[in-house]
C-alpha cells in the first residue's frame, strides 16, 4: 500500500476491499522478491471483468513489468496448459 492506493482494475479504494496480490507467487519467490512492494497489486477480489472491454490500468513501473511478465509466462499459461491435459 506505500505503492499504491487502489485497485488497478476497478479503482476501489476502501481498504477493506482491497487485497494485496503478488504477481510472482509467494511460493516461487526468494525472500526479497516476497517483500518487493513492485511484486504486488491492490485488487479486489470481486471484480467481474468484461473480457471484450479490458480496462485500462494504468502503467506498470519496470520492477511491476519484470514481476507481471514471470507471472504471465509461469502462472498464467501454464494454468491453460495444464487445463487442456
């Protein structure tokens, strides 16, 4: 939260609403990368996307990029290989 304020996708900013989520998963980070405020996003947890209208969120600073491109690459097309075994 010293990062940021809101949610990147929805702009909530109540922090009952708010959940800290990192991009490179606790479980395949080193320490320094588990406590990297670049390693995490506000978000909501019920956010109810319209894929044929993404939003726009903002830009990413290049620590947030290096993390969300492991997170891309790693978590989430790994998980829509994984569905189609």
């Amino acid at each position: 939260m010293a990062l940021a304020h809101a949610c990147r996708i929805t702009g909530v900013n109540r922090e009952e609403h708010l959940r800290a989520s990192h991009c490179k998963p606790w479980r395949d980070a080193i320490n320094e990368e588990r406590l990297d405020g670049e390693n995490g996003l506000l978000l909501t947890p019920s956010m109810g996307l319209d894929p044929k209208q993404p939003p726009n969120v903002g830009a990413f600073s290049s620590g947030q990029r290096k993390y969300l491109e492991f997170h891309r690459e790693n978590v989430l097309l790994m998980s829509r290989f994984l569905e189609h075994l």
